[in-house]
C-alpha cells in the first residue's frame, strides 16, 4: 500500500530553493515522526509530492499512519493509493489501464453514477482527456453502474499516471495544510490551558512555527500540572517533529504586588505588562523573535485597542496574536476540531486580577505612575526563578515522580484506566483479555466518580507522561494508583 502526499499549494507556488527546502523539511518530520510506529520508514520525495510506502497489510498500522499524516503541518491531502507498474510496451496502455480499474472499481460503481479523472506525468502517446473517456468508457461497459455523472457523481474515480506506474486512488484524506515546522523561526506562546491560548498556540504550529510554551501560574501545582497536560498534547499531536520548551513562570507575588500597590481600575492592564516584560526576557533568551497571546478584540476589558497598545509598548518583541479577530464561537469551535476543547472547558479559571471598573482607555501616563508604585525587584524575581523543561521530559519535573510505581504485567483485580485522549483511543485502542479497561480521559479523571478507594489502578498511555503526572494526583488524594506500561 502507498500514500500519496499532496504539498500545500502555498509551498508550490515557492520559488525553486524555497520549494525544494519546504519539501525537504517535510520529508524529514515525516520520517521522524512515522519513526514512532513503522522502523525505518520509507518516505520518497518528488518535485510536487511526497510518497509513503507501507509494506505491512495492518489496518491499525495504516489507520495510525493516516492519522499521523493528517496532523502534520505542510500536507495538503493524502491519497492511499494501489499501484500499478504497466509494461513496457506503452501502445498497450490504455488496455492495461482499461483492465485494471475494471476490476477494482466495478464492485463500487455498482447501481451507482460516477465519474473518472486522469492525470498524466511523463511521455505518453495519449492526453489526460483521453484517459478519462477510455477508461470511463471502459468501467461503464464492463459494469453495472447507473452511468457516468461528471458533476457530484456518486463515486469519483481518481487515477495518476507518472511515467509506466498506474496509481489508482482508493481514498482521500484531508491534511492540515500549513508550512513544516522547522522552516520559519520560533515563537514564545502565552499559555494558560484555556480555550484561546490553546488555539492560538496551534495556528502558529500549523503556520510551521515551533512554538515554545511560557506559563504564568497563579493556581500552584494543581494549575501547573493541568496546563502542562494541555501543552504537551498540543505538542504530541501536532509538532512532535521538533522538541520546544515548557516554561514556568511563578507569578503570585506579582499579583500579590499588584493587589497591594495598584490602583483596581488599572490592575488588569498592569498585570499583562508585568507578564509581556517576562515573555520578552523569556523571547530573547531562546532566540524567539515573536510573542504569541490568545487576546481577541473586546472580548474582555484589557483587549481593547487602546489598552493592547499600551500593553505593547514594554515589549522588544513582536507581539502577535492570531485571535485578534476572531469571534469566542468560532475560538471554541476549532478547539473541538483540534481537541482541546475538552482540556479547556474543565481548566478552572485563575484570574490574576479582578476590577469593578477595569479601565478600558488605558492612559500610559496613569499606567506608568502606577508601576511606580510597584517593587520591580518581586518581578525579576519571578523570572530569575523560572523553570525550564523540554516538553517530553516534562514528567520528571515533579518532586515525587519518581516514587510512583511502575507496573509492567497487571495482577487480575487491577483496573486499567485507559487515559488517553479519545481521538488517539479511536485509533488505537488498548485490549487486554483478564483486566477491566476503563476509559477515562485525562482531563476528566480527578473529576472522575468511577474511581473508589478499594480497587488498584493503573493508569495508562502511550509513553507514560501523563500517566504519572495523573497518578501523583490521585495518589495525594488517597487512591491505590499505579502507572501501568506494558
């Protein structure tokens, strides 16, 4: 079996370099993050699109590859293809051609209209156009189908032909679009695990920008613990290719300072100041030439012109903010989309500050007289204290993670709670013939009323990150919790 990927139109149009440098680092995060299932993947790079061989007739196997392919940024859509290598002699094609889509499309045109589509690469003694009404004139004697429909017919026909090699399109697959990671320069993306950080942290990745996530916490371990999970999801599924960082900013003696030395109406402009100074000191030491913020237009009292200006203006950085106009129902909708819906809408809210009458026409004279007032030795000290992980390593942050069991093969009253989000669940889900499965994903689990003091479980997913984070939780809480990794 072959898949077929088809590039990004914005990347074809590229000049010929920058084309060639797009398709390569294409080529490359495939290759990684296919590495993950399939040993030494073979991907194959043309002019105007790459192919993927999988020699394995696995339909989980293919079901992940899919997968994988539809969330990797730079792929427009993917085609699963049969192929097909003709004979030499190239008078005969059309015959051969003829054979082929007969048998493997007769059955599916069945009591149904269609329509077929060619296209040609390389020499050939026949057009595209001829292709098509050979062809289809073929599958339409030879078949039992309603007829031949070129305008939304039932079942669409698709066929390549590159040189003497017949690809016969099975099924197509949309892609996420977007240029690879690894082409543009970096990005520093404010996180706060809700519904418009997340969002906007996923349009710069799927722009191709590797974004490193830098996280305020104002709610202790317990916020810090959730919107890790969210960041690393985010990564996981959409920006494996690449390793980014996870920075902790601690941030309550700033809003403390702020509550005791602010004017109220001025609080909420002043705190995203206070957190923009940080994210440009963070920005400039990993060589980030850009901030990234969920803020949208009016949607809260700070996100006004004017105020967004002022919060600007303490920033060397270019501050970029993906959202700016974009309506809540539509930030909300794409979360679902992408999967992240479900983190935020569980993530509690940790107001930094909260006003009576948030000023909306920010005056940078009044905001800057009252930062006098503020004891900027408290905010060096947050960032001096930041905490810096590699995202894949963000586990072993935790003090007590390495107390947790590990458990290789389950006793047979232990329950397993599968974890995982539901889309990776879906395709690949955990069987296991002596142990009860249940499935709790992680950001429903501390919530979770299945869980009771006298089972043991043992929590599980792919590479055991937010089984431990999960388990640490639920261990305080008083639960027999155990990490299973099979």
């Amino acid at each position: 079996m072959k898949f077929v990927i088809k590039l990004f139109p914005e990347i074809i149009v590229k000049s010929r370099p920058v084309r060639k440098q797009f398709i390569s680092q294409l080529r490359k995060n495939i290759k990684k993050i296919l590495s993950a299932i399939i040993e030494q993947p073979q991907v194959h790079g043309t002019w105007d699109r790459l192919e993927v061989d999988l020699k394995q007739d696995d339909y989980h196997l293919e079901s992940q590859l899919i997968d994988i392919l539809q969330r990797t940024p730079g792929i427009e859509f993917i085609l699963k293809v049969n192929t097909h290598q003709l004979s030499a002699n190239v008078s005969n094609y059309m015959d051969e051609i003829a054979k082929i889509v007969v048998e493997q499309y007769k059955d599916k045109v069945e009591n149904k209209t269609f329509c077929l589509r060619a296209k040609r690469t390389g020499t050939h003694p026949f057009k595209s156009i001829e292709m098509e009404r050979q062809i289809g004139g073929a599958l339409y004697q030879n078949s039992n189908s309603a007829g031949v429909k070129l305008k939304n017919p039932e079942v669409l026909v698709q066929l390549e032909l590159k040189d003497d090699e017949l690809f016969a399109v099975q099924e197509r697959y949309d892609g996420l679009g977007g240029f690879p990671i690894g082409q543009q320069e970096s990005c520093v993306s404010l996180i706060s695990g809700g519904f418009d950080s997340t969002v906007s942290s996923y349009l710069m990745i799927k722009r191709g920008i590797r974004t490193h996530y830098l996280f305020f916490n104002l709610g202790g371990i317990t916020h810090e613990v959730g919107v890790k999970q969210v960041a690393h999801y985010l990564w996981e599924k959409y920006a494996s290719s690449h390793r980014v960082l996870f920075i902790t900013i601690p941030f309550e003696p700033v809003v403390a300072e702020i509550l005791n030395k602010v004017d109220q109406s001025q609080m909420g402009v002043i705190l995203k100041r206070m957190m923009l100074r940080v994210a440009d000191k963070v920005a400039e030491e990993f060589n980030a030439p850009a901030i990234v913020t969920g803020e949208a237009v009016g949607q809260v009292s700070s996100q006004t012109l004017t105020n967004l200006s002022v919060i600007d203006k303490v920033s060397n950085q270019l501050v970029m903010r993906p959202l700016i106009v974009m309506d809540k129902p539509d930030i909300v909708k794409l979360s679902r989309k992408i999967g992240t819906e479900e983190f935020a809408a569980v993530m509690p809210e940790y107001c930094g500050v909260i006003s009576n009458k948030p000023t909306t026409r920010a005056k940078i004279e009044k905001i800057e007289r009252e930062e006098g007032r503020f004891d900027f030795d408290i905010l060096d000290k947050a960032f001096d204290d930041r905490k810096v992980e590699n995202i894949d390593q963000l586990y072993k942050s935790n003090m007590n993670i390495e107390s947790i069991e590990i458990v290789n093969l389950p006793k047979k009253d232990d329950v397993i709670i599968d974890i995982r989000h539901p889309q990776e669940l879906a395709t690949k889900p955990l069987s296991l013939t002596k142990n009860e499965v249940l499935a709790i994903p992680f950001f429903k689990l501390q919530s979770s009323a299945d869980i009771k003091n006298d089972k043991t479980y043992l929590l599980y997913c792919d590479k055991g990150i937010m089984s431990q984070l999960q388990a640490e939780e639920l261990i305080e809480k008083g639960f027999n919790v155990k990490v299973y990794q099979p």
